[in-house]
C-alpha cells in the first residue's frame, strides 16, 4: 500500500520556549534551511526579512513547525547559537528531494533551491551573505524513504536519489555557498504511524532508511572530494533518536510511543513528528559537531 505523507504539513500549537539572541552584525551567521516538515517553519520571503531583533524572521517563534513548538532550526537560531543566527527557512511540509523521482506534497527540494536562486543567491540587502559567512543546512529523505520503500528497489533508486540532491547541492556552490549541514534520516520505522503498520512493514522501511543514510554519507563524501573549499558536516539524526527510543525516560519521556500535541511530554508531537522537546534536545546534540560551520 503507498504511504503518501500528505499530513507532513500539518500545523502546530503555538509554544515559544527560546528568546531571540542579539549581538553584533558581525557576528553574523546566515542559516539557510531545506528540507520537509521536520525542518519547516512556515518562512515566506515576501514577509519580515530575519534581523538581530527577530533572527527567525516570520512567521512568529514556534509557529508554522509539526512539533508543537520550535524545531532544531529555531533552536539553533534562537537558543543554542553562541552569536547572531539569522534564518532563511525554504523548508516546505512533504517536500522530496524530486517530484520526478518521488512525489511531494507542496513543493520538493528542486523548487526549494530555485526559490533560494531567484530571491537570495545575488546577497540582496535583506540577506547579504557571504561564502564565509553562511550556513547550508539539508534535512530530506523523509518523505522520498517513506513514499518510495514499499515498490522501489532501493539498490538502484537510492543512488538516483543522492545523484540529484548532490546536482542541488552544487547548484548552491555555483552560487557561492561553501560550508553545508547535511542530517541524515531519523528510525522513522519506529515512528507510532509505522508501528501500527505492523513488524514487516516496520523492517521493510527500516532496511531502506539504513541504504539511504548509508548513501548519503557516501554523496557527501564524494562532494567533499570533487569541490575543493567546502566545508561538509553530517549530523547523524539517527543514532541520536534511536537512543532517545531506547532510553526515553532518561531524556524526560514517558515512553518511546506516546503522542502529545503539547510538544513536551512525549517523544512525539503526532504519529509521523518528533515533539519540540525532542527537537531541543536534537539541536543541543547538534552542536557537538557543528564547530567548523561557526556560530555555535
């Protein structure tokens, strides 16, 4: 049976938990973000711009997310940044990485760069990034594993897959983009939507989530060595949430299965999206090997 996520662009319960951090413009780190619903804030480039008074921009802190509250990219911008994070979310709820490979919701990755080439690659005033100073950061795969799993063969379609997120990603390069954040693929398989899929289907997923993050590592690699002067880091999402599922108590949970819309008492906000509990606790993890990217 497919499993077209279309309820990835769900919307949330307003929670602010961080403050906007303020220092010097030359501080400055701009965060540029793509990916799908884990990732997505609701961000529109024809509203407020991001600024030292509202690093986020708009829409409003915790809002537009599938998390009950922030996700990593807020907390990032707003809480566990160490200077000024102004973020340019294009993240858009559904998102694949092609929507000739595998169909997305709203928009994929491809129309995600396109937006970044049209509005923000020339460094117009509301954005004057620099090589130096700026951050890209790709959180996919979610949607393009979950649609894909059930009638693909992941041995031939995987690489395809990262054949076109690595053509994407040089698209930015050729725009002047030099340092890149890459998150692997969560256990999605032990998500409360894929248990009730019963343990076949929970295996099947799993073993094509573990071929794609293994590929990923593999295109990242590969665009380290054929572009010289960019800076590659990979954030492995996956060990991080397989240990808050094997220890949820540890981490403040209840359990590794219980649902909660108000983002903080379980690990999950719905039954496909990490809760923004879980998503502050991911980003205070993120820092751990986000030193060469700056800002945190």
């Amino acid at each position: 049976m497919r499993l077209l996520l279309s309820w990835l662009v769900a919307g949330s319960i307003p929670m602010v938990l961080a403050r906007p951090w303020r220092r010097q413009a030359t501080d400055t780190t701009y965060f540029f973000t793509l990916g799908n619903s884990y990732t997505q804030t609701g961000f529109s480039t024809t509203g407020e711009q991001p600024s030292a008074s509202n690093p986020m921009g708009n829409p409003a802190l915790g809002t537009g997310t599938t998390t009950g509250g922030l996700n990593w990219v807020g907390y990032l911008t707003t809480e566990q940044n160490a200077s000024l994070v102004l973020s340019y979310n294009l993240a858009i709820g559904g998102a694949t990485i092609d929507d000739s490979l595998v169909s997305s919701y709203q928009g994929d990755l491809v129309s995600q760069v396109d937006t970044f080439e049209q509005v923000y690659s020339n460094s117009p005033e509301a954005a004057p990034w620099t090589a130096e100073n700026t951050v890209f950061g790709f959180w996919i795969g979610v949607n393009d594993i979950g649609n894909a799993f059930y009638n693909t063969d992941a041995d031939t379609f995987i690489p395809q897959l990262m054949n076109r997120l690595k053509a994407l990603v040089e698209q930015i390069i050729s725009a002047g983009g030099r340092k890149f954040l890459f998150l692997n693929v969560p256990p999605t398989s032990r998500s409360p939507f894929f248990i009730a899929q019963g343990e076949a289907t929970m295996e099947q997923q799993a073993a094509y989530l573990e071929a794609y993050n293994q590929q990923l590592q593999l295109m990242v690699t590969s665009l380290s060595a054929n572009n010289t002067g960019i800076t590659t880091v990979v954030y492995d999402s996956w060990s991080l949430m397989t240990d808050v599922l094997d220890n949820p108590t540890e981490y403040g949970f209840e359990d590794a299965t219980c649902i909660n819309e108000d983002g903080v008492s379980c690990v999950w906000w719905n039954d496909y999206h990490p809760s923004a509990k879980y998503h502050q606790i991911q980003a205070e993890d993120m820092k751990t090997v986000l030193a060469p990217l700056g800002a945190w």
